[in-house]
C-alpha cells in the first residue's frame, strides 16, 4: 500500500473520514489504489469513485471536471485563487449538511481537522465562546444552547478549521 499523498488543507482525510479504504476502481485513472474518497464530488456528471491521487494531482479536475468545496466562502474571504483553487480542485472536502464552506484566516485557508470534540467545546472560556458566536453570526447564548445539543456527526455539526499561520482554531457550524 502506497503512502497516502499529503493535503496541505487537509492534513488527515483518514481521520476525519474524507477519505476511506476501499478497492473500488478509481474512475480517474483506472486504479485500484486502497483508498477512495468518500463523498460525491461537484461536477458535471455523477463520479462515484475518486482516489486521493487523482484529487491531490488535480487530475479529477482536469480530466473529470471534479471539485470538492465550494469556493464562494474562501473568494468572499478574499484568499488567493490560487489558494481557493488548490482547496476546490486538489484537497478533499468534508462530509456535511448543506454544503460545506472553508474557513479561512490570515489570508490563507485553514486546515480541516473534521468534526470538534464537545470537550474542547464546553472548554472555551468567555472570550473564546464570544468569538465563536461572532464567526457562527449568532447571539453568545444562541452558540451556549448550542453547546448542549453537539454531538459530532449530528445536528448541529461543529467543524474544526485551524490556521496554519498564527495557530487560531476556528470552527464552523451546519444543520440539516
């Protein structure tokens, strides 16, 4: 088994479950390569099976016109394209809700460490729970409500971005 390819946004797509084992047939190149992508790109037609080199060399989007984040959230940020084209086209998305929307800070894009843990949650003190309301657009004691509801994997779900620059870690949030 090859060494899975490194993404720079992010970090550990075994971890966060973006990528997965699987022997299907990469429909890019043809290959059987022990490991998938797990969700549906965006693209013109259906592509049920990617492998994480096709995505890394951007050989899905080349070839099969696939992408797998939204690039509206990191253009509205202001980041480079060629920042937002290296997410979009080459760095595995994130299974969601709605759709997914990259976070960025320090004029780079964050790197996705998969769904927060409740723990690191309910740690945060008063400064850092009005920060996090502020980024979520919600009133502080909308996100402590919150707080009580999370589960990873659930509804709400709570993401966790960090910046590659000055450490910060951001999170974002979705519902079904």
């Amino acid at each position: 088994m090859t060494n899975l390819p490194e993404f720079k946004y992010h970090p550990d797509p075994l971890a966060t479950g973006s990528i997965v084992p699987s022997e299907e047939t990469c429909e890019c190149c043809g290959e059987a390569r022990g490991f998938v992508y797990c969700t549906p790109p965006y693209g013109e037609r259906d592509i049920e099976f990617l492998c994480p080199w096709c995505i890394a060399d951007g050989s899905a989007d080349t070839k099969l016109g696939a992408s797998f984040s939204d690039s509206w959230p990191l253009s509205q940020s202001g980041v480079s394209q060629k920042i937002i084209d290296e997410v979009t086209l080459r760095t595995p998305g994130y299974v969601c809700w709605q759709q997914e929307s990259w976070v960025s800070c320090c004029d780079d894009a964050c790197e996705f460490h998969g769904d927060a843990i409740p723990s690191e949650l309910e740690e945060l003190n008063e400064d850092e729970r009005k920060r996090v309301a502020g980024e979520f657009d919600v009133p502080l004691s909308d996100f402590n409500e919150m707080l009580t509801h999370y589960a990873p994997k659930g509804s709400p779900a709570i993401y966790k971005f960090r910046c590659r620059h000055c450490g910060v870690t951001h999170y974002n949030w979705d519902c079904m």
